[in-house]
C-alpha cells in the first residue's frame, strides 16, 4: 500500500506539476469512492489548486475555497496524463486541469526543471485509480463538516518525518504506547505515515524482530528505533524521487532489504528471510540479525 515514502513523492510532485492551475472539469467515474455529493464535486471548477501535500497517510488538495482529501488505502495509485489520454479501469476521480500563469513558488527543490513536468498553458489530469476500490476521496467544501477515518488531529500522531518529532519526543511517546514494534510502527495514533512493508525495513535496520515488545527494549535499542525509522524513510524518498516519476501509479520496492523477500539471503548477514503471511499482510525478517 502507499506510504509515506510513496505518497511524500507523489505529493512533492504534484504540488510543482499542479499548483496554480484551474480545475476546469472534475468527473467521478467510480463514485462509490468519493465521499460527497455531485453538487460538491461540480463546486470544484473554477477553482484553483493552491497546493498539494501530505498528511499521515492522506493526500490532501487545497483549492481556493475548498478542500479535496485522498485515502489510498491498500491498493489507491494516482496518474498524472495529458488531457485525452486514455484512462485506466477503476479510475475513481478525474480532475482536468487548464493552463497556469506561473509555477508555484515553493516546489519541491529536486522538481526544478524536470524533463516530466507539464509546460505551464498545457492542459492535464490528475486521476486517482482503484482496483480494489477500498481507497476514498473526501470531498470537504468549505463550511461543511465531514468526517474523514484517521485524519483528524487527534486520531493521527505526528508525522513520521516530522522535525519536530526529535528523539526526546519519539523517547517520551514510546513510553505511553505497548504491543509488538511492528504494530507499534504501523499504529497511526504513535506516528503517521509507516505501514506494512517500510515498518518491516525499518525494524529491519534497527536490528529489531518484528514480534518483540516494546516493553522489552532497552533505552538504546529505542534510541535506534528512532534512528532506523529516519534514516529508512530518508533514503527511501531520495530513491523514489530518482525512480518513480513520470509514472507515479508506480510502487518502487525493489529496493527493499527484506519485505517481500523470503527465502532470500539477508544483504546485511546472508541469512535466510523469514516471511509469514497473517490477515493479508507479509511480514518478512532476518532471525539471524534481527533480535
């Protein structure tokens, strides 16, 4: 599923992409996605996109009056395509953008002149795709009160790539939470962003099982926690801004060091991964570093 990594690209480059521009026409070919009304959806042109960024797990547009909020969920993948090309089965939301005076001000600084981006007059679309359909499109006009699962300030914790999250503030948030530090790193409510597969490379690189419990961690296995987490999801972005565009439906993984990797020798000790397979989500590991 889209995670911070997957979605922080996407974000990054949508805002340069798409900043500025007009919604001239915004369709809703799989409707059971979209979480408003045709009212609200037709309210959309005319307005400008102001930015696009991400929240936890959340894509989020902010237009001149109102507010467009994207769960992915487990399978959602966002395209970006000229205006006529053809769309993808499952496509669940099309907005058609105009030409823009002007870029943004402030884009992603490893956007600037990148062969993929659209030339200002052109015409474009922004889609939003399914196939498994689980994945929801919040439309939140302005003075409309609408609720959005896990997006609200006090159901998310801070960003797992927030700066204000420093290791004192990781040291005293740990303490309140328990469980296995896979579930822990996937809890939304400790830090947002992180699912299934990063987690595991995460607890990867800190040298973690995924089944210990955060009860039994010393203080410096904490510490590297913290430092597996950033460091994991730092490096991640910087391969994803190299790889992903212009095909930004695309998931990148194989990269990874361990998810999805069973059977296969460890990079770092040469071990044999583990993988289990529980409600639908692999879990995958090193039992001969990881402790």
């Amino acid at each position: 599923m889209p995670e911070l990594p997957d979605l922080a690209v996407v974000a990054e480059a949508f805002n340069a992409a798409l900043a500025g521009r007009p919604i001239v026409d915004a369709l809703a070919p799989g409707p059971l996605a979209v979480r408003g009304t045709p009212g609200e959806l037709a309210a959309l042109i005319g307005q400008r996109i102001r930015r696009i960024e991400r929240t936890g797990k959340f894509i989020v547009l902010t237009l001149e009056r109102d507010r467009v909020v994207v769960n992915p969920m487990l399978s959602g993948r966002f395209q970006l395509a000229g205006a006529g090309a053809a769309r993808p089965a499952r496509t669940a939301l099309v907005l058609a953008l105009g030409g823009r005076p002007s870029p943004p001000a402030d884009p992603a600084p490893w956007t600037a002149g990148a062969p993929w981006l659209p030339a200002d007059e052109a015409s474009l679309e922004v889609r939003f795709r399914d196939p498994t359909q689980m994945g929801k499109v919040y439309l939140l006009p302005a003075g409309v009160q609408r609720a959005v699962p896990g997006f609200e300030a006090h159901e998310r914790g801070p960003d797992a790539d927030d700066p204000d999250l420093t290791i004192e503030v990781w040291q005293t948030r740990i303490r309140r939470h328990s469980g296995e530090l896979k579930n822990l790193l996937r809890n939304q409510a400790f830090v947002a962003g992180i699912g299934n597969a990063y987690s595991d490379e995460i607890l990867h690189a800190a040298r973690l099982l995924p089944f210990r419990r955060r009860s039994s961690l010393a203080s410096e296995e904490v510490d590297e926690l913290y430092t597996a987490m950033r460091r994991t999801l730092t490096t991640a972005v910087e391969v994803l801004r190299e790889r992903v565009p212009p095909t930004f439906e695309r998931q990148v993984r194989d990269f990874f060091a361990v998810h999805g990797r069973g059977g296969l020798p460890c990079p770092r000790c040469g071990g044999r991964i583990s993988q289990l397979s529980s409600g639908g989500f692999v879990t995958s590991f090193c039992r001969a570093c990881q402790r």
